[in-house]
C-alpha cells in the first residue's frame, strides 16, 4: 500500500499546511498591533511627556494624581528604561534556551493549551492534527500501536505527545484506545466518544477522518472569530491609552 500511503501522506501535508497557515496568519497581526502599541506608548511617555511635565512642574500649579501618576511613570522609564529593556532581552533569551529543555518544551507547549482562548484555538489546531495523522496511518494498514507513536512524534505539542504516548502503553496493556483517551481531560468528549464508535463498528479510519473536518472546521472558526475582534479591541485599547496620556496633560 505504499502508493496509497503517499497519497494519504500528500493529502494530510496540503491540510496540515492549510490549517497552520491560517492560524500563523492570524496571530501575526495581534502581534503586530500589540508592538506597534507598545511602541507609540513608550516613545511618547520617553520623549513627549518629559518635555510636557517639566512645563507643568515648573508652573507650580497643583497637578491632579492620575498626571502625577504618567510623569512618575515616565519619568521611571527615562531613567531606567534601558535596563527594562536589558532585563526583557534576558528573560526573552532565558524563554529561548528554557525551549529546548525537554521540561521546558513540556512546560511551555502545556501553558500554549491553557491560555484563554487562544488556548482553545490551540487545541483544536492540536486535536485536528491528531485525528488527521491517525486516521491517514490507519486507513493505510499501519498497526494502532505504531499509528499513535508516530502521531505522537509528528503532534507539535509535547503534552499531547505524551498523552499518546500514555495511551499506546494503555493499548498495549489490554486497553481500548478511547478508555486511554478518557483517562485525559485534555482529550475532549466527542473525541473519545467517536473513537469508541469507530472501535465498536470497526471504521475508525473514517470516523477519524470526519472528525478531522470536524476540528478543521472549528479552528477555521476560531480563527476567523479571533481575527474579527482583535481588531476593534485593539483599537480601543490603543484609542485608551493614548486618551489616558492626553487626559492626564
């Protein structure tokens, strides 16, 4: 079956690609937005505000908290924004480096499916990419047990990986896979509801295989939701701050 297993292969690549496409292209502009705001607000409390609270100190008027509040602010940032900035490059690198432990892996890929939201987008994305691997390796004839430590391997996310792992040692220990499967309450329930359908009829190939459009479908959800109201609240946000600072002058 190997020309079938390469066209299972082809077709699971063009899904795979798809979906993390979208999901990549989503999160770039939060991300962008969130620098450039961070930016605005840090060049004006360095560079704008300064000039403006040595007028307002120098004129010996009382000034209300919350303006007393920006020039403290600014003025801490003036005086030690460099080593603000010196410590987020340290933390940043120490985040880079805690990456490639294996306890780091763990850790930052379990706090990735814990986030609100963003989290949930995260699992879908995980969930799909485990329904679609397994069912592709079944449908071509590969065993349960190879099937979930190759899904395991190819997953991208280290606490999935290791629920599979868990599983394909529940398997070979006598265990269905969705018994395995209930044992994780990062596994959802129509999830382990349509494995156990799949092992009763013996289609767990295709079961798998609709529940992969299912997931494909939600994250496409997920992510179209996420994009259309990250930008009003990113504009109201930005429109906030830059009130705040204007109010407070």
């Amino acid at each position: 079956k190997l020309s079938m297993t390469f066209t299972y292969l082809a077709d699971y690549l063009d899904r795979s690609y798809e979906v993390m496409s979208k999901a990549q292209n989503a999160l770039i502009y939060p991300l962008f937005v969130v620098a450039v705001f961070i930016g605005v607000m840090a060049l004006m409390l360095t560079m704008v505000i300064p000039n403006i609270s040595a007028v307002l100190l120098d004129s010996g008027q009382d000034i209300p908290i919350y303006t007393k509040i920006v020039i403290g602010f600014s003025s801490f940032l003036v005086r030690y924004g460099i080593f603000v900035l010196i410590a987020l490059i340290a933390f940043g690198f120490y985040v880079w480096q805690f990456s490639k432990t294996e306890h780091g892996k763990v850790v930052l890929d379990s706090l990735k499916i814990s986030i609100p939201y963003v989290g949930d987008l995260y699992q879908k994305l995980y969930l799909s990419r485990i329904s679609d691997s397994f069912s592709s390796m079944i449908l071509s004839g590969v065993s349960v047990v190879e099937a979930l430590e190759i899904s395991a391997s190819v997953v991208g996310n280290s606490a999935y990986a290791s629920i599979l792992l868990d599983v394909e040692q529940d398997v070979k220990g006598g265990s269905s896979i969705s018994d395995g499967l209930a044992r994780h309450p990062e596994i959802p329930g129509i999830m382990i509801a349509m494995t156990k359908v799949g092992e009763e009829t013996g289609e767990l190939g295709k079961i798998l295989t609709t529940l992969t459009k299912f997931y494909a479908r939600e994250v496409t959800n997920a992510i179209d939701t996420l994009v259309s109201l990250i930008e009003p609240i990113m504009i109201v946000l930005l429109g906030v701050g830059v009130g705040i600072l204007m109010a407070a002058v």
